[in-house]
DNA sequence: TTCCAGGCAATAC
DNA sequence: GTATTGCATGGA
C-alpha cells in the first residue's frame, strides 16, 4: 500500500468518519467534536440535499478562510437569524451582512465577496467548472476545490494549509511544494471516489488541529510509517 | 502579550 | 514567476 492510502488508514482508525460538511440544520452528531453545532453527519454523504444548503457550504467554505470553524458557525448562525443565509442577498444587505459574519473576521472583504457570489450562485445552472468558481472574487484553488468536492461531489482533492503541514513534516513533498503538485500526489495515489476524498480531508484537518500549529509538529504519524 | 485559524488578492521585486 | 503585505475577529 502507498504512504497516501496508509495516512488515510491510520487516522481513519484513530478518529472514526467526520461527517463533513457541518450543516445548521442537520441533526447529525460527532462526538469528537466539542463546542460545535451538531450539523455532522458521519457514514452519510448525502448531502446537501438542497440548493440552500448547497449555497450554506459555499458560504462556509469562504467565510472559513484563514479563520476557525467555531467562530464561521457563529457568523452562520447570525445570517440564519436574519434571514440572509440565503442566495438572494444584495447589496441593501450588505451592511447587515456584515454585522452578522464579524466573528469569522475579514468582513469587509468577506461580505462584499458574498453578494457577488450569490449572485453568480443564483444565475448559475449548472455546476460549475473550476475554472469558472477560480474566476470569481474571493475564490482560490482551496476555496473552489472544498466548494467542489462537497457542495458539488466533484472529485477534486482539497490542499490547506494543514495538510501541506502534515505532508511536508512526513517529507513526503518538498518544502516550496504548490498547490496543484500537491493535490495531484493525492489524486493519483488514492481511490478516485468523492466520499473518500470527503472523508479524507476531514481527517487530515482534525488530525492538524490536535497535533499541529505554524511551528508545532507531529511525530504519531511519523512512527507509523516508519 | 503573542500566536494562531479549514486563504485570497493586490502589489512589489 | 516568486515574495510580501493587508485583510480582522476572538480563542488559546
């Protein structure tokens, strides 16, 4: 088995399926995770199931943009309240908007950014290629791919910053390693199923959050594959 | 107080 | 093409 399907194996064991992606109005738990909704749906990769939720991960996806998840759920749950966690916000809207995702930081970019995409969204009528969400404000190659991969179920691998942390510590890419040469090390070393690239970037990014930050490294997965 | 978080775009070199 | 900088809140 190559290192990419044994990483996968490892933490799959150690942390169980996540669930991912959190959504406000799913019933779903996950006891791994603490002070958060309880939009987790471990084992079910049958969402969204609506066009608002589809547009809820968009949101997500860019509201959590250098940012913790807990405080992009704060920012969710305001838009809910105020009835703008929906594709048909405008620019009347815009400075409730911001008021609402001021938790999740940025919101002068971040809410600028998501009236236009609702606006694209809206008029969308297909999914939309990569190139296509790259060209729109606020969308970079994370960004398209998360959106792709869960709000679309495209098979596209998603890079963050954590899991070239983690590929980088193991020495298995080099240090000026870019975006795409890593994603493709994923994509051509792993089952080409979109639940199990779902699967797999949850747990590289739970993986992270426990063992990793800017300076700090892990040594778990180092002794397992060594 | 300092560091950090599921990046991106604009600018500088 | 690559490196740097601004964007912003709130938790650890």
């Amino acid at each position: 088995m190559n290192q990419v399907k044994q990483i996968y194996k490892v933490l799959l064991k150690k942390y169980g399926p996540q669930g991912w992606w959190p959504l406000l109005d799913v019933k779903g738990t996950n006891p791994t995770k603490t002070g958060s909704i309880q939009g987790y749906h471990p084992n079910d990769y049958s969402y969204p199931k609506t066009k608002l939720q589809q547009w809820e991960i968009i949101v997500g996806a860019l509201l959590t943009q250098n940012t913790s998840w807990p405080q992009v759920e704060k920012s969710l749950i305001n838009l809910k309240k105020q009835n703008l966690l929906n594709y048909k916000i405008t620019n009347n809207d815009l400075e409730k908007i911001k008021e609402c995702i001021k938790p999740s930081g940025y919101f002068n970019q971040k809410s600028e950014r998501l009236i236009s995409l609702a606006q694209w969204y809206q008029e969308l009528k297909h999914t939309p290629t990569r190139d296509e969400l790259l060209s729109q404000k606020g969308i970079g190659p994370e960004t398209a791919d998360s959106i792709l991969l869960y709000a679309f179920k495209e098979l596209q691998f998603v890079i963050d910053s954590y899991t070239k942390r983690i590929m980088k510590n193991l020495e298995l890419i080099p240090n000026d390693a870019k975006y795409d040469e890593v994603k493709n090390l994923f994509e051509s070393n792993f089952e080409k199923d979109f639940k199990l690239f779902q699967e797999y970037h949850a747990l590289l990014v739970e993986h992270a959050k426990n063992y990793y930050t800017k300076k700090k490294s892990d040594s778990l997965l180092n002794v397992i594959l060594k």
